[in-house]
C-alpha cells in the first residue's frame, strides 16, 4: 500500500455484491452494495456490476474479490451455490481486462478470515479459525502464521464435514454435513423438530401457527425473550455449533475461533451454550487451554475487508 | 546435518521404544529397540531406556524423540494414554541433561508425518496428512510447505473427531469418536457387531468360537482368502475410514493422505473400499482433484525417522 491510493474489496454473495474501501490504516472509509444478477445468463452482467463497485469505490491499480464457492489458487470459481451458471468462472481474469489492472480473487470466508487475523477479532495470533455460521457454513483458516488456501484453494468447507452419517440429508447429496445443524437453517431444523413434538408453542405462534414455517429468528427472538423451550433449542444448536469446532481442534489446535456470518447477529445468546458444550467435546480439555471463541470484529463485512487485503499477500 | 555424524531418533511407543539411525543420505544405517518400561515408577526408568538405546545407536550431539501423546511446543509431554503416570513429563529436558546435549521432542504422529514427507511417500507434497491407523488414530499435518504443530503442539488428534454423537462411548469420554470405527479397535468392534448378527461365521470360528473374541486381523485374513462377509465388515470399515479423510479433506484440501500405523499392514485390502467410499462422502468430487491415498513408505518406521529429522526443523 503506498501513497494514500484506496484499498478497494469485494465480497460477491448470492444477493449481493458488497464492496469497502478501506484507509492507509485499515479503517473502512466508504462502502457500497449492488444486487447480485441472477439468472443463467448473470455471468456478463456480474463482471457489470462488480465492475461499477469497484468504480464507485475507487479502485485504481488493484482489488481484491471474495467469492462464494470453490475457488482455485489461480482465481477461478469452479463452482459456487449460490450464483447461478457458475462453472470454471474466471472471474479474476475477466474483471482484470475490463477494469484494467490486476484482481485477486480468494472464496469469501478465507478473506474473512484474513481480515479478522490482520486487522480484526484475531490480531496477533498464529493459528487461528473463521466459521461463517450463516444459511451455511464457511470457514478459513490461519495456521503457523499463514493463510491457509489448501493444496487445490478448496480449505475451509468446514459446513461439509459429515457430524452424523444417519442424518438428515444435505442438498450436497450426503447426510448428516455440519451445517444440516450448525447453521441457519440448521437452527430452523432444529426447532421445526421441537415444534412437532408439540414444544416451542410461543415459537410456532410467532412464526404464524405452522411449526413448517418456524425460522431461525423466531427461536432467537423468543429465546432473548426468555422463553425456555426456545432456549433448549438454542442449547441443542450450540452443542451441535460446539461439536464442529471441537472436531476442528483436535484436528488443527487453534488458539482462537472466529464466528461470522448472519448468526453473530444474536452473540450473547449463543456463546454461553458454545463454550459450554465445546469444553465436553473436545478431546482432554483440561489437558489444554481452550481456544477462545469470539465474533466477527467486521461482522458481514469481514469478507470485503479481507477480499480488499487479499492484493497484498 | 554435517561431518557424517549420525542422527538418531527414537519413536516411544506403549510396549517399545523404537531407534534409527539415519545416514547422510536419508537411509536408515541402523535400529534397534527396547521394551517400553511399564509401572507407577517407569518414568525414571524411561530416561534409562532411551539414553540406552540412543548410546546403542551412536547419537551424539543431538537426538529426536517421537513421543505418544500430547506434547507442548516446548517439548513436554503433557499426557499419554498408553504410557503410565505421565503427566507433564519433561521427557526433553531430563534426557538432555541425562545425554549430555540437545533432545528435540515431538508427538509420534507428527514425526512420522515429517518423515513421510521429507524422505517418504508425500516427497514434493506442500500440504499432506500423515494418519495413522493403529489401536487408536494419530495424525500429522504439512500445509502449505510447513510441518504445523497448532497453537498449543496438540495439532493432529484426529481420532477423537466426533463422527457420530449417538455412537460408542469412547475411553475419552465422548461417544462416536472416528477412532472407536476406522482403528484397529474400531475395526475389532466392527467385526464382533456383525458376529453378534450371526454373520461372520468363519471369522468367529477363525477366533476360537466365542464373537466377543474376534479382533481385525481375523477379519483381514479371512477376507483376504476372499470371504464374503469379512469382506463386507472391510468394506464398512473402510467406509468410516473414508468419512475421517474426507472430513479432513473438506476441512484442510491436503493433496495426499499418507496412511500408517498396523493396520498398513494389510492395505491392498483395504485400498479399494477406503477409495470408493472416500468419493462418496467429499463434497463435490467431481469438481476436485481427489487427493491420493498411499501407505506409509517407512510403515512402522516411520516415527522414528521423522524422530531422527525434528533436529533440523
């Protein structure tokens, strides 16, 4: 970074295009969002888009891009959910030309995780973890000091570690995956499980008198509330939350969780049962110190954040 | 490494302590082991083994030790199941003074995984994991060019992975961990649950008569004399060993897994189910180089010579 020129990130999501500039000391100084294109001929009309972003933010001489899926250490989404056509989508390449300078591209919660380690919630330490807790779940990871990409850039599809052989099935085509629990929709699962078994009452008429119709934010509202049949079901999501972040220590003993995503949104009502539930499932856990486990500093902009600081790695 | 001196290293495991000494090259110029010393009061006369067996092989001026357990950065082993009353054991510091020189200590896995990839099977690799199948499960990790020991040193414990919250307790307190289905226990449990379906008759009889006796290996001969239900229990064990591994996968994209530890022994047999089942249970395999799945070059050896190497890290 030299000369006061503006670090410019984006952060393509599947509603939309978040993009920030931030400042020679990494303070954000100017953010703007577009609506994602859709449809199966959205590819030209995202490179429009984000090429507009970046215009409206400033970028000159360089920008970083998140993107939501699997994306290879030469900048190609391969694949992604939530975006629709994508396959092999060069999306760094094809930005570059139009915008005429380089782009770097990396998958979203990796940025994230570079934002929350250089400049957020993770500062200092040396083997650290982002989950994005949102619709899914997201990871990135920091081990020894370096951002990890992975052999092929595919590290930290954490969402799709299978918790559970038995069960419920994933649109991934397995069953049991992490985020079929730990995750937004995992919760509304969770709580559509409770609802028919006759409990969360309040619950079911808040969401309007369908137990199909109970959503994450209806648990959390009533759980804040004080509502216990909604908090048992808050204590059933962290154990399930606490058992993916366990199962990551003991294979990877990071010294510090990061969560994003839209869940972070409710914090104070999750960390207690998390913490709670992650000293008894992880393996010797008096043996060791645990790692601490805090929210996203950046919240939903971790991503663009990161994505502006993916040009200087 | 200068002068032609030797490097010695020596693997610590729960019945013997295993030496080699390596020459310039890399290769493995000596061995030689001891019984491991077993008892309340063995701590004292661990020290007297090692320094025996590292005399036995010429080290002199510094020695690695593979130790199995959690071992701190600082080289303490802070426990170890298989090893009587250890508990913060300074298993470094003693044999040092006792020797006279420098002792670099680490966790077994991790060592064998170094030796694997410096002078074994995951050669050329920047991101590999060494897992290790015996009684229990082990692991190493490389990524990104980095042999990665985690925050604390605990980096690798993969077999206490939760795999399935409802499964069999383990002896660490948890129920499911990946290592009571795709170790050689787990492999023995699978085995005795198809005997108690009355299936599996050969194998029974194989083992005396009585279900409760049989253990993997009468499993893995009988099915590599081709029988039908041995080769079933095989398959649904490589199943399990697959859901770790592509967990792993999903979590880290390694581009190589090396397997050792006993059950390497057998591993034409278990090769082709491990593979099937690993490409079911990755997400998106079709969208991703599968990473290769090889056995460790050094088999049992392999601790011991990742021992001989911690010195140079």
């Amino acid at each position: 970074m030299t000369n006061g020129s503006v670090r410019v990130g984006i952060d393509v999501g599947g509603t939309k295009a978040l993009g920030v500039a931030l400042g020679d000391d990494g303070s954000i100084v100017a953010q703007d969002l577009r609506p994602t294109p859709r449809g199966i001929d959205s590819l030209e009309p995202l490179i429009d888009t984000l090429s507009d972003l970046a215009h409206s933010l400033g970028a000159s001489g360089r920008l970083g891009v998140g993107a939501p899926g699997l994306v290879t250490r030469e900048g190609v989404l391969r694949a992604a959910p939530n975006l629709d056509g994508v396959a092999e989508f060069e999306i760094g390449r094809l930005l570059s030309e139009r915008l005429g300078h380089p782009v770097s591209v990396d998958n979203d919660a990796t940025c994230a995780a570079l934002a929350e380690w250089t400049l957020g919630a993770a500062i200092g330490t040396t083997d650290m973890m982002l989950v994005t807790l949102g619709t899914g779940i997201g990871g990135g990871i920091v081990a020894n000091g370096e951002l990890q990409r992975g052999a092929h850039g595919f590290a930290g599809e954490f969402g799709h570690m299978v918790v559970d052989p038995n069960g419920p099935p994933c649109p991934c085509g397995r069953r049991g995956c992490w985020e079929r629990y730990a995750s937004g929709s995992g919760l509304a699962m969770l709580a559509r499980q409770a609802a028919a078994g006759r409990r969360l009452r309040s619950v079911v008429e808040r969401a309007g008198g369908d137990p199909e119709d109970v959503r994450g934010e209806h648990v959390r509202d009533a759980a804040l509330e004080g509502d216990g049949e909604a908090r048992a079901v808050i204590d059933e999501f962290g154990r399930w939350v606490a058992l993916g972040l366990a199962n990551l220590t003991n294979a990877a003993d990071p010294e510090m969780f990061v969560l994003g995503g839209g869940l972070a949104m409710g914090s104070e009502l999750y960390v207690e049962p998390i913490t709670r539930w992650f000293a008894e499932l992880l393996y010797q856990p008096n043996l060791r110190p645990l790692p601490r486990i805090e929210f996203a500093h950046f919240g939903p902009l971790a991503g663009a954040v990161g994505a502006a600081l993916l040009p200087e790695l």
